[in-house]
C-alpha cells in the first residue's frame, strides 16, 4: 500500500488541496481526499491521529488511512456511514456541499458524555473537481480555535456567556464547568438557558454542531 499521506513524497495531491488539508490540520479538523467510491488518496496529520482521538469513530481506526489494507474510507458508526453515502449520491447528482452528524455519545446536559465513548462529530463533504470529494470531519470536543472572540463577534455573547458557551461544547459535566469557571450550578445553568435561545438550540450537541461551522 502506498503512503497516502498528504505528505508523501508521491502523492498526487493538488497544492490547493494540500494548503486546505493543512489548514485544516491548525482547525483540529481531520481532512480526508476521497474518491466517488470512498477510496482515500490523502489525509491531514489529524486525519491520521483519529485512532487516538476518536478510537471506533472509523471503521479499521486501529490502523492510519496510510497503513490500512483496505483504504476505502468507513465509518464504524452505521447513522454516519448512511449520511456519508446520501451526501456522495447528493454531490454525484451535482448538489452542493453535504453535512452529516454521528448519532453517537450524544452528551448529557449534567453529567456529559458516557465513560469511554467518544465525542460525536460532523462531517462535511464537497466537490474538489471532477472526480474527487474533500471529506472534513470536526469532533465536538471543545477545540475550537479563538471560539469566545468568535462568539461575542458573530452571536453578540457577553464575555461571561462566551466563556461559558465555550465550555459547553467541552465533554466535561456541568459541576465541574461551574467549577471552572467560579460560578453556581445554578448561574451556569441560567447562562445556558441564555445562550441556547440566543443560538436558536436545544442542547450541548446542537451547540457544539453550531460552533464548529462559524466562520
């Protein structure tokens, strides 16, 4: 099998599409450049760590997309590999970009996630020409970049709810966020009544899907 690293010497990459992998890697974001047939050409370092961060997210996620005998791109989590076919079929009848949503380890407003589960992700999948589809995939973990000046910017949060917005899409329980943040449980919980009607949703998902699409 050869390297499929977007840093391999005999990768076919485009050096637009290697920038974006790139650029995506200082985004946290994993990024894979498949074919119509989720065959894997190139991935981002992230891509290559998501055995480690999100260990079952992928199915075969015990090896890298550059060392895997079947280099065909699956996700472990069935609701995610429909979404991912629907979105290639949509993208294939010329729709425009496609996003889809793990229905795993949703957390849990108080108490966060399930012990050893791991977070749930979006992905979104695009045209990049003819024959090639670049596949982005953001778990909604809390490591999104600058995310409390993005959010009094685009949603108008006071530093307070920003800060307390961004712990939110974190996987830690709502006592330890107080704690953190040196408030009450029940301050934490009237700022996150807050800024779920300012956000326009209903849970720490929704908002965790939310924040990892800002601009």
């Amino acid at each position: 099998m050869p390297d499929r690293s977007v840093r391999g010497d005999g990768t076919a990459v485009a050096d637009g599409v290697r920038l974006v992998l790139d650029l995506l890697d200082g985004q946290h974001r994993a990024g894979f450049l498949i074919d119509p047939a989720s065959t894997v050409c190139a991935c981002n370092r992230t891509a290559e760590g998501l055995a480690r961060s999100a260990p079952g997210l992928l199915a075969g996620s015990d090896k890298t997309c550059a060392e895997a005998s079947a280099p065909r791109l699956e996700f472990a989590d069935p609701a995610m590999q429909r979404g991912l076919v629907r979105a290639l079929a949509e993208l294939a009848r010329g729709a425009g970009p496609q996003a889809f949503a793990a229905s795993t380890a949703q957390a849990d407003e108080r108490t966060g996630p399930l012990p050893g589960a791991h977070p749930p992700a979006l992905a979104e999948v695009r045209r990049v020409g003819r024959d090639m589809r670049l596949l982005v995939v953001t778990l909604l973990d809390g490591h999104i970049p600058a995310l409390e000046g993005r959010l009094r910017l685009v949603f108008g949060l006071t530093a307070r709810e920003a800060a307390v917005a961004a712990e939110l899409v974190s996987d830690a329980g709502e006592e330890t966020i107080a704690i953190r943040l040196g408030i009450s449980p029940n301050t934490l919980r009237s700022h996150r009544k807050t800024i779920y009607a300012k956000l326009g949703v209903g849970s720490r998902a929704g908002l965790a899907a939310l924040l990892c699409r800002l601009p």
